[in-house]
C-alpha cells in the first residue's frame, strides 16, 4: 500500500490492527469501453455511479470492516446488505498484518529466452507479498518490467494476485522460478518502458513536495512524515556476472539443476541421457544430504521388495498346504450361473478359474476321460487345463473316488498295446508285460497266467496244457474255444510251433527274436525257425543265419538278435 493510500486509510477511521480491509476497483469490474461513473453490460451493474452513491459505499466499507474485526456477526451483516444494494464493485483482500511480517530468503533461479545460463539470485520476503509484489522488486532491483516477467513455484504457473503464503511459501530455502520473456513476446516497446519510469519519477516527486509543504505544521509532525516518505527508485545497475553454474538444464524447463540430480527439482523431467557428471566435481552439504537419503530410500525400497516377496512366498505356502483353493471373492459360477458367496466355491491350480463345488463334483462324476478337463467354456475360448489328483479327491466322496480311481484303470488298460488281464473270472487284475516276460503273478488273485498262453494252467507246462486242452477240446465247451483260438492264430501267423518241442509259441511285441518257454530254444520268428545251429548260440552253421556276410535273414527282420 502507498503512502497516499496508508494517508487515506487513517483519514477514514480504520484502525492499523485490522486484519482485513475493501478496496474500490471499477476498471477491474467494468468493460474497457465503460467510463468511470457508468456502467454498461451485466443489468445488476447498470447504474451510475455518482459521488453520493461512492461515499455510501465508503461508509459501509469502513463500517464492515470495523464489524468483521470486532466479531459483530450482526452488524457486518447489515453493513453487508447496505454495501449490496448500492450495487458498487468491490474487491476483498486480507489486511497485510494478517500474515507473518518475518522475512526470509528466497532462492530464484532466473533465466531469460536468449540464454540457457541460470542465475540464483536471494531475495528477502514475507509470505504475504504477491506475485505482483515481487515483479516489482525485480523491476526496481534489476529493471525487468512486470509484464516480461513468469514465475513458476512448486510447479504451478503464479499469479498475479496469489501470495507466497498460497504457495506454501513461509519459510527458507523454499525455491522459485524466474522466466525472463523477450520484450517482443510481450508486445512491450521501449517507448512504453519509457513512459512508465517517467510516470514514477513525477509521482516520486510530487509526492515529497506535498511532504515539504507540511514543514509548517511543526518538526515533529515533519518528522514522523519524513519517516513514511517513499524510498525513490535506486540508480538501475546491471546484476553482477555470475560464474556460469555446473549442472545440466532441463529441457522441458530449462531450469539449472546440480549434476548429481537425477531428475529436474522443478518440473521432475529426466536428466539429459547424454549427460555426465565432472569428474572434479565435488558435491556440498545439502547434495550431500540429498544423495545419502537417496542412497538410504534404495536400500529401504529394497528391503521392502525382499519382504514382499517373502510374504508372497508363505501365501503360496499357505495356499499349497490346501488340497483345494477356495474362492476369496464372490462370483458368478459358468456352469450353474448361480451366486457363489467366498469360500463356498473353488479356484483351480492350474487356470485360476473359479465355479462352485457342486458344478467341479458333477463334472467329474460324469467325465468318461482319465483326466478331467476344466469346465470353463466360452464363445472364443475352451480351457485345457486339467483338475489336480488332491482337488478331484477333496471334492468327492470316498466312494465317488473309488469309482473314479476303477474308470481310470480301465481306461489305461484299454489305452496300453501290452495290457493283458487276468484270466481269473471277475478279477480286476491286469499288467502291462515286456518282451521278455512269459508269465504274469496277479497281484490281485494271487493266480499265475502264461502270457504265451494265454491262460492259467497251474501244475503243468505249455505242452502238457496244449496237449490236455486238445483232449478236452473233443467234450469241454471252453477248452474247444481256447484250441480254436490257437489253431486260428497259427491261420493268422500271430502263432507258430517251435522248431524243437513243438510247442505253441507267439510274438507278444518288439523284436524278431522269441525263446520257447518249454525248451528254451531261440527262435527267429520271420523266418519262423531256429535261430542258431545244432551247437547253439553263435552256430550259424544252421537256423536262419542273420548277419552272416552282413546279409539279414529276411526282408522284413527287425533284429533276431
């Protein structure tokens, strides 16, 4: 507030204490083609605004004030109404004593549009300046007008109007941002800058005569005037040349930062990807700081990485501890469309997709499969994953289980090329027998069946049972059976006599090579002869003298040994 201003104030009665104070501005609620005195535009507005009605205006103003100071509730609420009727533009602010007066000092970075070279400059403040305040100051101190100037705080383009306070601005070592514009982005001539330092010198001037003209009054009162007289503006000079500071500019702000920065203090854009710290540069205290509480923040992310991993580890633990997974959330189950409340359903392992217990247990009931497959199904898509042992038997009954347990021997039997069960009426004995194996012990009935038989013949060997089964062939119905299916697969040449005995002997699978189970002859089964000589292994005097010369014994031998 000028001194003019502070004058009138005291001449009105409002006391210094106040804390909150009406200022009368008709340019600023008025349209640039209204004159003072009129009103134009807004119909709430369109009256005239005569000296009467001013001075009414005052009145109510300074009575408004004096009432909101003192708590009157009623009484600014009056005033206030009076204040409205004479439909009088007025602007509110807080009384400067409102605010803190201690001052402190403010880091500003300055830069301008021709240079990328930042300058930090200090200036002493109090939280109650405005924006418009310090543009002064810069142009008092430095000579940059108002109007060239952009200042950015805590990333937010600053106002005119706005307080430091606004900005959380109270105290030191907060920081500032300076943009210096060229006077052509501005539309701001010479001519202009001009005019206003002379408008300023005559106002300085005129207001120290109207001060000397008081003399008359007495020295005292000459004296305390003297004290409120307006400092005149300071010879301008140009700021000093600062050493061009080590950092790199950002390049969205072009604010200067220090080089161990990893990120920009003002606007958080990253360091220049190109950029190196100097290799003499030697950080001071508060980088210092900054990069052990850096370092101290790593270490802490770290750790908090560690513990929740470990966390993530036990529920893992926790949740494989259970043969089945519950639902932690409500869902709508696919199959059955029916609500399903948490923990009342089920997630399988091995997709995550969720149904309800009763839909999983029918699924599996009726799967006619070994493995069961999930259920889910939709318009683009068909879940192969399959159920878990422990999750199918969680979810059914003992009984269910053995059922499931028997369909699934029954499907790997049929599925296995040398399956053989047992020849035990209603024995669910079966195995899965290698080349080399001519009998089968049914762990089951306990009974031992002849693989090369196909039968149980207990108490006598491969012949002796050939020789009884065609002796009873002539008056037991089964026994006939058994000679036809031998003598068909002599036909069929899945069976032939051995070259010795004259046993029934046949291939079960793998290669050509078969040994009698009666004599213990080798056989060539291509060929369907011996195969070594009189003298045995190695004789390849006789049998069907594979390899000899290189040559096989047939075309189509797949390897007599």
């Amino acid at each position: 507030m000028s001194f003019r201003e502070r004058s009138a104030e005291s001449e009105a009665g409002a006391t210094s204490s106040s804390l909150l104070f009406f200022h009368f501005s008709f340019s600023a609620a008025l349209n640039d083609d209204r004159l003072v005195g009129f009103s134009s535009g807004d119909p709430a507005m369109a009256v005239p605004y005569d000296s009467g009605c001013v001075k009414k205006a005052e009145d109510a103003v300074r009575l408004l004030t004096e009432a909101v100071n003192t708590g009157d509730k009623a009484e600014a609420v009056r005033h206030l109404e009076a204040l409205l009727s004479l439909n009088v533009p007025v602007s509110v602010q807080l009384s400067p004593e409102a605010y803190s007066q201690e001052s402190f000092g403010l880091r500003v970075g300055v830069e301008d549009a021709l240079s990328d070279v930042n300058i930090p400059i200090t200036m002493l403040v109090n939280p109650g300046m405005t924006i418009a305040e310090l543009k002064e100051k810069i142009n008092h101190d430095y000579g940059f007008h108002p109007s060239l100037q952009c200042w950015v705080i805590g990333r937010r383009l600053a106002q005119d109007t706005d307080t430091l306070f606004s900005h959380s601005v109270t105290e030191d070592n907060n920081q500032a941002f300076l943009f210096i514009r060229s006077a052509q982005a501005a539309s701001f001539s010479h001519e202009q800058q001009k005019q206003e330092e002379k408008d300023r010198r005559i106002e300085g001037i005129i207001e120290n005569i109207e001060i000397f003209t008081l003399q008359a009054r007495g020295p005292e009162e000459l004296g305390a005037r003297r004290k409120q007289l307006p400092l005149l503006p300071k010879p301008r000079c140009p700021p000093p040349v600062q050493p061009k500071p080590v950092g790199w500019a950002c390049l969205q702000c072009t604010y200067m930062n220090k080089p161990t920065r990893p990120g920009c203090e003002m606007c958080s854009a990253d360091r220049p990807p190109n950029y190196k710290i100097p290799d003499l540069y030697q950080p001071d205290d508060e980088e210092i700081q900054r990069l052990q509480q850096e370092q101290l923040a790593s270490l802490q992310y770290e750790q908090s990485i560690i513990e929740e991993r470990e966390k993530n580890f036990n529920n893992l633990l926790e949740t494989d501890a259970h043969d089945l997974v519950s639902n932690t959330e409500e869902l709508d189950c696919t199959i059955c469309y029916c609500k399903v409340m948490p923990g009342e359903g089920a997630t399988l392992r091995e997709c995550l997709h969720s149904f309800c217990r009763e839909c999983l247990t029918q699924t599996i009931v009726n799967c006619t499969d070994a493995e069961v497959k999930c259920p889910y199904l939709d318009d683009a898509y068909s879940c192969a994953c399959t159920l878990q042992d422990r999750e199918i038997k969680t979810l059914l009954t003992q009984e269910e289980y053995q059922k499931f347990l028997e369909l699934r021997l029954s499907i790997a039997e049929s599925r296995s090329e040398n399956s053989y069960h047992c020849k035990t009426p209603d024995c669910a004995g079966w195995c899965i027998f290698e080349d080399d194996v001519n009998e089968f012990t049914c762990d089951i009935c306990n009974e031992t069946n002849c693989l090369l038989c196909k039968a149980i013949h207990k108490g006598m060997n491969c012949k002796e049972y050939q020789d009884d089964l065609r002796i009873r062939a002539e008056n037991d119905t089964a026994a006939r059976k058994t000679t036809e299916m031998l003598e068909m697969l002599l036909q069929n040449g899945e069976a032939m006599y051995c070259p010795k005995c004259k046993v029934i002997v046949q291939k079960k699978d793998g290669c050509d090579w078969i040994c009698c189970l009666m004599c213990k002859t080798e056989i060539c089964w291509v060929t369907k002869q011996a195969r070594w000589g009189p003298q045995g292994q190695g004789d390849t005097s006789g049998g069907c003298k594979c390899r000899v010369n290189g040559a096989l014994c047939h075309p189509k031998c797949q390897n007599c040994h």
